[in-house]
C-alpha cells in the first residue's frame, strides 16, 4: 500500500511509515484462526467499499444522461481517519464497544460466516484501522494524522483541465464550502433577513485546480477530540493528547496566567516529514509554545473553550435542556415514532407499558419496538402469547408469558430492573402482574443505538429486535397509549453516561 501512495505521488518522496504500537498485534504473531478471522473483516470492508464504489457510480451515470456531468463540481472525502471502535479483536456488535466488552476470537469464528450480515453490527480490529490510515500514526478519535488526514477526490471537467492530477496544497473541511460558492460565482452574505451571519473561515481551493504550484489558501488550522489536541501552521504540526491542567480557555491563556507545559506536545515539520515519524519539539521549545499559544487563540475564537481534561469538568461544562426530558412519558401511537433521545433515560431501571384492547380472536403484534438485534428493546403478541425482549450488548434477555391473553382492556409490557453485579432481570407485565421473567449478567444500556434509534408504537420498522417475528408485524387489536418511566432501581452515574457518550461515534 505504502508503496502504491510512493509511485502515484499521493504521498512525497521522503515519507517515512510510523511504528506500530506494540498494543496493536503483528500479523506474523497471530495464529491461523486469528488471521482468518481478521481476513474476514476486511473482506467485508472491501465488500462495502465496492457497493459504496457502485452508488457513486449511479449519482455519476445519472449526471451523465442529464447532460450535466461536465459541470457538475463532486467532492468525494472521508469524515475523518480509519475508525478503530473494533477494539484490539474486532467486534461482531460494535455497541459491545461502548461497554467495555471485548470479543472472543472463538466467539467471532463462530459468526464468520454471517459477518457483514443482517444479524449484526461488526467493526474490523484497530490493525485495519492503523492499516488503512498509511501512513499516518493512530486513527479516529485522535487528531495525529491518521484521525484526521483523509482523502479527497474531486471531480470538474469544465474546470479542472489536468484530470488526474495530484494536488498537496493544505485543505480542511471547512474550505469546501468557500469553493463552492467560488466555483459558481456567490458571495456568502453578511446578512440573512437582517441576522447577521458566523464568519465563513475557510477559503476558496479554486485556484489549486488549475495550478499545482499554487500555495495553499490559508497555512493554519486547529484540531481538537475529547482532548486530542493539534494544530497545523506554517509547515510545522505540534500534537499532544494531554490537557495539562483543569480548564484551560483563551483568557486565562491570554491573561499570561498559565504555564506551558511543552513536553506534552510533540512537534513535526510537515513539508519534510509527511507521516509524523520524527518528533523534534525537544529541539524546538519556542516554535512549540507559540504553537500552542496558537491553537488556544484559534480555539477560543471558534468557541472550543474552555476545555476540561475531566470527566467531572466536561459533565460541568454540559449545559441542561431547557426542558427536560420527565421521567414518566405519555406516548399516542397516532404521534408517529419517536427518538430515543427524547424517552427518558432508563439506564437506572424502568417500565414500558401499552394499554391496548386485545381482540377476542388470536392476538397477534408488534406493541411497541425500539431498535433492533444489534442493540434495542420489543414486547409482542404471538399467538396469544406475550413476550418481551431486550436486546443488549451483551446478548438477547427474552421473557415469555405463561398464559395467553385474554379479550378486552388490558396493560401489558415490560419492566427493566438492574440487579448488583451488573444483573439485569427483564418482567413480563400483564395488568401489573409478572407473568414472565428472565435475567441475566447484561448491564442496561446508555444508547440503545449508536446512531439513535426510534420508539414505533404498535409495530416495527426495519430489523426485528428479535427472532420470532417479521416487521411490521402490526398489531390487531387496538393500541390506546403507551407509558415509559425511568426509575430509580439504580441510580445512573454520570460519569459513566459521559464515558458512553465520548465513545460512540
């Protein structure tokens, strides 16, 4: 791969690959099964590389037969480095991730044959994730190139005459939005129906379309990630993943009442060392310092301070909604779904509960389903029988009635009760009385879903939480209301809120 980046020039002549991390495993270390598994990974990645390849290739065939493809300025990027949430093994759920759960290769070898299926949520190992960021040190979440250092396609016949070309200018997000407006001729207003409007701080890469030698539009830009902090300026990068002391912001800095301490900081030139591999803030402490003086005052300018180096002091910094999410919420199936993020928090234990009326004929239906096997919650009716279902990172809790209903009124769904030692017992309610229970060690979950999930009521979308039935599986009888309360069987940490939080992509 190294190699490849050489020969097109995507990377200079000079580059230099950085170390491994002893915490990440060498290929020649693994044993056979080890290596078919991590095999496994990729190849899926590989698999969704093409179909993400194929659906590009409809957008552009689709311009094409429109006559506008020549005219038509594509961006093609990435949000930020090769992520590693899989962990030192990979993970089949990457929800277990943010738990603190680690899989078993045994366990992964088991699943391989549906890796990249529908039944689960898998991230390959962090080897990929150093891998494919070559040849930059670490991954996501860190701001060394390899978390923030991607590339970037773009693609403009009617304005780019040297179709192929390799261009090195610097170049951040933030500058797509300048050359856009550039490359049709608009100017960002200062007003929009009388309210003024944010300074647009990037700029136009326009003019290093049509010449290589064109220097960048602008030579500095900050970083910052749950405290990884970098900036880049004038051929030089200073690093550091360390907040030196409490909470630091630009007054204070400014204020001339804070020491610097500089060897948290590591320095590199860029122009002559593209991949990190040479530290030189050891040779350099005034060129680190102004460096850092530099990223507070970018930073303060654009509102990422003050900065906390502590849970406790990013928990402080949080500011509350100005209205609440209550503990106990009233939810009508007429309403539509709803997000996660708007249900009060159960991670302490709670209940939800629908009041339907159950047909004289054999009840059958989705009462009310959030999330899906990777990660969520469900209660439905087969055949009479009630049964509830939480699906967490640590595996499936299901509870099955031991009576079918009956017709008419009822209140049925279930109870969440965190147990000590990380036990969680899932009941079944039938007008408040259990008629079903299980439990096992898996904890409640912060997030049912990384990316959010949404509460439907009286059926479900998309994947099932479960096996045993096949969304939408619509409820038929009738579905008055449905409840959901948090509460205090245990009582929620914050820090441990916070952590999830800072964990999820």
């Amino acid at each position: 791969m190294f190699e490849r980046q050489l020969a097109a020039g995507i990377v200079p002549e000079g580059t230099t690959l950085t170390e491994r991390p002893s915490w990440v495993p060498d290929w020649d270390s693994l044993t056979d099964e080890e290596r078919r598994v991590y095999a496994r990974m990729h190849e899926v990645y590989a698999g969704f590389l093409t179909h993400t390849d194929a659906q590009i290739g409809r957008v552009v065939d689709s311009l094409d037969k429109l006559g506008v493809l020549d005219n038509t300025l594509i961006f093609v990027m990435s949000d930020n480095g090769a992520s590693a949430e899989g962990g030192v093994g990979g993970t089949y759920n990457e929800h277990r991730f943010t738990h603190n759960i680690r899989d078993d290769v045994s366990d992964s070898m088991a699943l391989l044959d549906d890796w990249g299926g529908l039944d689960g949520y898998p991230h390959y190992a962090w080897g990929w994730a150093w891998a494919g960021n070559t040849p930059f040190r670490l991954w996501k979440r860190y701001t060394w190139l390899g978390g923030t250092r991607v590339p970037m396609i773009v693609h403009w016949p009617s304005g780019i005459r040297d179709s192929g070309g390799v261009r090195d200018q610097f170049a951040h997000a933030i500058d797509i939005l300048p050359t856009v407006l550039d490359a049709c001729g608009v100017e960002m207003p200062e007003t929009v129906d009388g309210v003024g409007q944010l300074p647009v701080n990037g700029a136009s890469l326009r003019p290093a379309f049509g010449d290589a030698a064109e220097p960048s539009p602008r030579s500095t830009q900050y970083f910052e990630m749950l405290g990884s902090r970098s900036i880049v300026a004038d051929g030089w990068k200073a690093t550091t993943d360390h907040v030196s002391t409490g909470v630091l912001d630009e007054e204070l800095l400014m204020e001339g009442s804070r020491d610097f301490d500089t060897d948290t900081w590591s320095l590199f030139r860029l122009e002559s060392d593209f991949s990190e591999a040479h530290d030189v803030a050891g040779e350099y402490p005034d060129v680190v310092r102004a460096l850092e003086r530099q990223w507070f005052i970018e930073a303060g300018r654009n509102n990422v301070t003050p900065l906390a180096d502590s849970l406790r002091g990013r928990v402080g910094a949080l500011r509350s909604r100005r209205y609440p999410i209550p503990p106990l919420l009233t939810l009508y199936p007429e309403g539509g779904p709803v997000s996660d993020d708007s249900l009060p928090r159960m991670a302490g234990g709670g209940r939800v509960l629908a009041e339907v009326d159950v047909p004289d004929s054999v009840a059958e239906g989705v009462l009310f389903a959030l999330g899906d096997w990777t990660g969520g919650f469900a209660a439905f009716v087969d055949r009479g029988i009630l049964t509830v279902v939480a699906a967490t990172p640590s595996g499936e809790i299901r509870a099955v009635a031991d009576r079918p209903l009956s017709g008419g009124r009822h209140t049925l769904g279930c109870v969440f009760r965190p147990g000590p030692n990380g036990l969680l017992r899932l009941e079944a309610l039938v007008d408040d009385v259990v008629v079903g229970a299980a439990e096992h060690n898996h904890e409640l979950p912060h997030a049912w879903q990384h990316g959010g999930a949404s509460l439907t009521l009286g059926y479900d979308r998309g994947l099932p939480v479960c096996k045993g039935y096949d969304p939408p599986f619509a409820w038929n009888g009738v579905l008055h209301r449905v409840t959901v309360e948090a509460t205090s069987d245990r009582p929620v940490v914050e820090k441990d809120v916070i952590r999830i939080a800072m964990q999820v992509d």
